[in-house]
C-alpha cells in the first residue's frame, strides 16, 4: 500500500504534475513526472487516476487503482524529494498482468525522468 505521506490528495499537485511534468505513456498507463525544486525536502507525491471515459465500470477503475498503488508503493522511496508523479490508468491495463503493469511503469517513469515528452 502506498504510505499515506506519499499519496497526492491535492488538485494542484495534480495540475502541476500534468501540465509542466514530463509524459511518457502507452496503452496501458501514462506517467506525468515532475521533478521536485532545488532544495526541496518534501516527501514525493504520487497521484493514480483511471478516467471514467477509459474504463466504464467503477470495479474494474478500482481494480486498476489498486494495483498501480501497490506497484507505485515499491517504487517511490525511489523518487527523489519533492517530485510528483500522475500515473493515468487506460483501458488497456484492464486486462494486463501486474508484471506488465510494473514493467510499463518502470519503463515510463525512466523516459519521464529524463525528460521525454511521449
């Protein structure tokens, strides 16, 4: 489970990390990066989205939310300080296994790192 200090609960952490982050995505989920300002000693925030025109069906976004936090969980001690992370959920992850869901997320947050707009 994804520790409460890290979970993203405010709409402009969101919008930062959408509009000024890097993006990198595929069929199955798309991360927005924003790396955290010089000097920054906050905790990373990670924020997991699946939209409702993606997926319809609550259970199968709630299944989806769960299993991208449970990989992020893994993941964000890896974040450096201050950074925010959206990870959006499409149809496509549905269906996928978490092994491919945590390879597509290691891959995407690599590119987004570097600062690759894809």
């Amino acid at each position: 489970m994804l520790p409460a200090a890290h979970r993203m609960l405010r709409g402009e952490d969101f919008t930062a990390a959408v509009r000024t982050g890097a993006r990198s995505g595929s069929p199955r989920l798309v991360v927005h990066y924003r790396a955290g300002e010089t000097g920054d000693t906050s905790p990373a925030l990670v924020g997991i989205v699946v939209p409702k025109k993606q997926v319809a069906r609550a259970t199968h976004r709630n299944r989806i939310k769960r299993r991208v936090r449970a990989l992020m969980s893994e993941r964000v001690r890896h974040l450096e300080p201050g950074a925010r992370v959206v990870v959006r959920g499409l149809a496509g992850a549905d269906g996928a296994t978490s092994a491919e869901l945590g390879a597509d997320l290691d891959r995407h947050l690599a590119r987004a790192r570097q600062g690759r707009r894809r």
